[in-house]
C-alpha cells in the first residue's frame, strides 16, 4: 500500500472515531501546550533579563581589587586596596579597546535636604560613567573633569531622590544644595528615569559625585572600590579584558607567575550565569512538562490497543484481500503518528494563544522556533513508539482466526 | 482425454494439515488430491468437520499444508513464506465470505478498491475504473455511493462479489457466500455465480447447503478430512427456473 493510500486510510479511521481520537489527542494537546508555554516563559525571561543587563551599561567589563574570590577563601584585607586611581588613569591612557573608563567608590547613607531626607548611595565616577551606564542627563549637566581635579562638591541625582527630598519628581531642583553624610553638595544635573531593573532595585536611588571628591570628604580612601570600562564593541569584550590584564599587572609590578590580584568581570559573564539560572529552571519545566506528553503517549497506546482489538475483523480482510503484515502495522502506525501530530499542532496552536494571553498580561513570552519544531519531532516519535506495539499486535493477527472474530 | 487441454488452475497433491491441540494431534486434512480446471463452478460440501474450512484456508492460502502440495495457478504455496502468500491471495484469489465483511461507513466503491489498495500498479483512477465495472458486473453500477449501511443484505454480497471480481482473480472462493440470505436473494446471488461461471470464471463455493451442488458443474464431498465423492455435475439446473417457480415476493414483508 503506498504512502498516500496509508494516510487516506488512517484518516477514515480517525474521522469515524471523533471523539474518542479526540480525547486521547488532548494529553497530546496539553502536553505540547505546556512545553511550548515553559519554553516560551524560559525564553522570554532570559531575553528581558538580558535586555536589563544591556540596559545597566554596553560591553560593560568591571575590574574589582583581590583576587578572584569564587572559591570563597577569605583573602588578606589588604589585597582589597589594590586598586588605585593611577591605575584608572592607565587604562584611560593605554587601553585602546576601553572606549570609557570610570573610577568608581560608592557608599551608602542619608542624604537630607531642609527637612526631608531618604536613604541612598552615592557613587563617586568619572563623567564617562554616564556614557558607560547609558544614563541620560534630563536637566542641568554632568558635572566636569575640571570638578574631578578640583574635587568640586557636585553631583548629579536619580529622579527617587528628587522625589523624596523635594516632593515631586518634575521639581527644577539643579542649583540647590542636598548634603550627603553633612557634606554639601549642589546638584548640577538630574538624571532621567530607568525605573526598577529585573531584580527589583530602584536604579534611580543614585547619586553620583565626582570620585575625587567621594574619596576624600565621604569614604576617606585612598583605593578605588572598582573601576568600571566599557569596551569598544562586544566582540572585542575579551581583548580588552586582556589588554586591562597586562596594564594592571605591569602597574602592579606582577611577576610572570604571580595571581592577579585584581580580577575583571565582564558583562557576558554575568548574562551567561543568569542564562544557565534560567536554563536550568526552563529545563526543570520542560522535563515536567515532558512527563505529560508521555502519560499521553502512553494513552495514545492504550486506544491504538483498543482499536487493534475492535477492527480485528478488519484486519483480517484486509489481510485475505493481500494485505502483508507490514501494510497493516504502517497502517496503525501512521494512524498513531497522526493522532499525535494533529495533537502537536492543536497543542503549538493552544500555547501560542496561552502566550500571548500571558505577554499581554505582562508575562514575558517568546516562543522559541526550535520548540516548535522540538515538539512535532518528540510529537512524531511519540506516534512512533506508542504505536509500535499495538501496530505489531495487529500485523501478527492471523487472518483465518481475525476474519472470524466476533 | 480433453480434460488435459483445460488449464489447471488449482492442484492439490496429497494435502494433509495437522493440528496440535493440547497433546493430541488433530488430523484435519488426510491427504486431499483434485484438480479444479479453469471455468469450473466447484462446490466443496461437508458437515461441519469433515475439513471443509481448512480445506477453504489451504485454497485461499490463509494456511499451508502440513505435508503435501497446493499449487495455486501453478505456483507452489507450502513453503511460501507469510507475505508472499499475501500478495499470491492480492493477485490471484477473490473471497467471499459469508457475513459480507464490508468496511462500515464506506462506500461501495471503496469497499470495492480495497484489494487494488494493496496493488501498486494501480493508480487511483484505474482502481476506481475497475471498481466501478466491477460493480456493474454484479448489477450495481446505480449504487456506487452508496455506503454498506445503506444497503440490504443482497446488495452488501454483491459488493463482497464485486471486490472479488476486481482484481480479476484466478479463482473466486465463495465461503458460505448465501448463508446468511432469505431465499430469494439467495438464489438471486447463485444465479450471478452462475452468470460469472458463463463467462468462464473459476468459481469454488464452500457449503453445507447440499442443494446448491445442483446448480453447480462439480461437487466435491468431504468426510473426515478425505474426499468421499467427486462427481461433475451433467445436468446444471439454470437458477432462474428456480428463481420463477419461487411465491410471488410481498413487497410488505
């Protein structure tokens, strides 16, 4: 029997049992449905979460005094001062693929104005900080390189502190003078909003102040916390994070042997351990999801099995008109397979509506293509293994005894 | 002899068939020798067993001998493996078996097509082709739509018949073929035999209906798994005298 014939076929014996072809279908239909929708929610979140990293600053490498400290060994607290501004001003100077650099000390504390005051951190950069974390100056201006080399007593605020300390987010607040930790400074510029980022911080709770002037008159140190670079594109992410590695060692006086004792993080890093977070729970999702499309599969079997059984004398003439054994197993299992695949596209079709009921909700969701196609795979071999065993019952069917069957 | 220049169409060498059933070995066939020629119109008669449906399982090779040899068509059958007898029954056997078995919710020409299904030198038009005068032959071309629900027990045989025909079989096993029909139609159905034996089909017919061995041109008679009798039949009663002599039907019945 050829191919088309065998689907004319099993299309005839699953139109003639609607219901009950539909029934086992819905494992199927909800199986693939929720896998599609994990994979979709999966996806979905690791895209926003990578739009939010890219949002906190372009090919953003991050170099941090001590070694690398991920075995958790406690280390020397001097090895935490190792980074000076000498060494922001070298790589300002040297590293070609840096295109902004920025020294950075923060700390927290209160920061009042007349009688209002709320809870912030201050960070003290470079003016190139701006460009690195892609902050925009909505009004006044950043404050200068002429303010880092006089240490000038300026900043530069988020829209929460405008909010908290003069009570409206609009208020033309640049001129005025809020005092971080009893230090005055005069706001230059106000920063436009970005909101809260995927983990829930208030990335407007900032203030930003020359570092010169943080170092001196807040934390009193003469090291940097870190410094922050942006690399000229992506691609050149890992070069740069050389070329930083040669200059801070050359400064640092490292002997070939010797372990950095700073380390360099870059962005790609960071999207890559919340990728695998993410990964791993999808993956936990989909397995569970999974386990549905086999207790459908296995349905699947159980009604191929009762239709074996119910068509025996079917079988048996078709057997005496010369059909071989194996045109009758194909027979089923094109039926099994079609049951399954109608099923997988029913189920894609029932999680793309969910989708896009959930991204309009808010939820986000993106349905990967190979998901797609991952299903109708799993959906076809489904088919396959589910339908095998009632198939080889079937073709084993001895046709004297099947066309007698009652 | 002039039964030399007939073509033999089946030929059975000392066919025996045992079966096991628990210890004991039962012996179905012991040892069953004719030649049917091509155009006979055999009956093959017996109680129940005396081996007549093994004997009809080794014709329509749902079974091989145990011993002995079955040639159908001059093809040797006993050691021919499963699927080669399948295709052997697609190409050179027509059944028709006593309760119709059509398809249900399918149509008379589909029920018709299915042998050819099983034949890839058919295309669809040229199974529906041979369906459709198939059909016409047993006097259905009116009802080719027409599914097997919708249809009286006589129509459903004569769309059995037809599927039979289809594939233009050396022979045609008739199993049974009027059992389950009133009167009437069961003679309508042996007049087309009668009419397929006219135009020179093969045609055996399993029964223990003794009278329709009248309207047959042999009769083979089976005891205990052996041939009893073997005789041609020299007088054929023509079915439609029979047909003519029947009460006048009551077509409220």
């Amino acid at each position: 029997m050829n191919f088309t014939n065998l689907i004319r076929v099993a299309m005839r014996a699953i139109m003639n049992n609607k219901m009950r072809t539909f029934l086992s279908m819905l494992g199927i239909i909800i199986g693939v449905a929720a896998v599609i929708i994990m994979m979709a929610i999966g996806q979905g979140s690791k895209m926003s979460i990578r739009g939010e990293l890219s949002k906190m600053g372009t090919n953003l490498l991050t170099i941090r005094p001590g070694a690398d400290m991920r075995g958790g060994v406690r280390q020397d607290p001097s090895a935490m001062q190792t980074l000076k501004v000498a060494d922001y001003e070298s790589i300002k100077q040297k590293a070609t693929l840096a295109r902004y650099a920025s020294a950075e000390v923060s700390s927290g504390g209160q920061v009042i104005y007349g009688a209002n005051n709320t809870t912030t951190t201050i960070y003290g950069e470079a003016p190139e900080y701006l460009d690195i974390k892609l902050w925009e100056v909505e009004k006044g201006d950043c404050y200068t390189e002429d303010d880092i080399r006089k240490s000038a007593k300026v900043c530069v605020v988020g829209q929460t502190i405008v909010e908290e300390l003069f009570g409206d987010k609009g208020y033309d607040c640049v001129g005025k003078t809020i005092r971080f930790k009893s230090i005055p400074f005069r706001i230059v510029g106000v920063l436009k909003g970005k909101g809260y980022n995927s983990w829930g911080m208030d990335q407007d709770n900032v203030m930003i102040a020359p570092y010169t002037t943080v170092m001196k008159r807040i934390v009193a140190q003469t090291y940097l916390s870190s410094i922050v670079v942006s690399a000229v594109s992506e691609e050149k992410s890992d070069d740069c994070i050389e070329e930083i590695n040669e200059i801070l060692r050359e400064n640092h006086k490292l002997k070939e042997g010797d372990a950095n004792d700073f380390t360099v993080h870059s962005q790609q890093e960071m999207m890559e351990t919340m990728s695998t977070t993410m990964d791993t729970i999808t993956i936990i999702l989909v397995v569970a999801a999974a386990f549905s499309l086999l207790v459908a599969g296995i349905g699947i079997m159980n009604i191929m099995l009762v239709s074996v059984t119910e068509r025996t004398k079917e079988i048996g003439l078709r057997m005496s008109v010369g059909a071989r054994g194996k045109d009758i197993s194909r027979q089923f299992l094109i039926e099994a397979v079609m049951i399954s695949l109608t099923g997988g596209v029913l189920g894609v079709l029932l999680g793309y509506l969910l989708c896009t009921a959930a991204s309009s909700m808010g939820l986000p969701c993106s349905i990967p293509l190979w998901s797609v196609i991952l299903s109708f795979t799993v959906c076809a071999c489904i088919g396959l293994i589910f339908g095998f065993v009632p198939a080889r019952k079937a073709a084993r069917m001895d046709p004297i005894e099947a066309i007698r069957y009652e | 002899m002039s039964e030399d220049k007939r073509k033999v169409v089946i030929e059975l060498d000392n066919v025996k068939r045992d079966f096991k059933v628990g210890d004991e070995v039962v012996h179905a066939l012991r040892g069953i020798s004719f030649k049917i020629y091509e155009g006979e119109f055999v009956t093959i008669m017996g109680t129940s067993g005396s081996g007549k449906s093994t004997l009809l399982n080794q014709l329509g090779c749902l079974d091989t001998p145990t011993s002995g040899e079955y040639y159908l068509d001059g093809t040797p059958v006993r050691k021919m493996k499963r699927s080669e007898r399948a295709i052997l029954r697609n190409r050179k056997i027509g059944f028709v078996f006593q309760n119709y078995n059509l398809l249900a919710k399918t149509t008379s020409v589909e029920n018709v097509e299915l042998p050819l299904m099983y034949n890839n030198k058919y295309n669809a038009r040229q199974r529906r082709e041979a369906a459709v005068k198939a059909l016409q032959a047993v006097g259905l071309g009116d009802r080719l739509e027409h599914k097997s629900n919708q249809m009286s027990g006589g129509q459903m045989q004569r769309v059995a018949i037809a599927r039979a025909l289809v594939n233009d079989p050396a022979v045609i096993l008739a199993d049974e073929a009027t059992g389950n029909l009133d009167t009437r139609t069961s003679y309508e159905m042996l007049l087309l035999f009668q009419k397929l034996h006219h135009e020179g089909r093969t045609i055996i017919f399993v029964t223990h209906n003794p009278e329709i061995a009248l309207y047959s041109s042999r009769n083979i008679m089976l005891r205990d798994g052996k041939i009893r009798e073997d005789v041609v039949n020299e007088n054929i009663v023509d079915v439609r005298e029979v047909i003519a002599k029947l009460p006048v039907q009551n077509d409220e019945d």
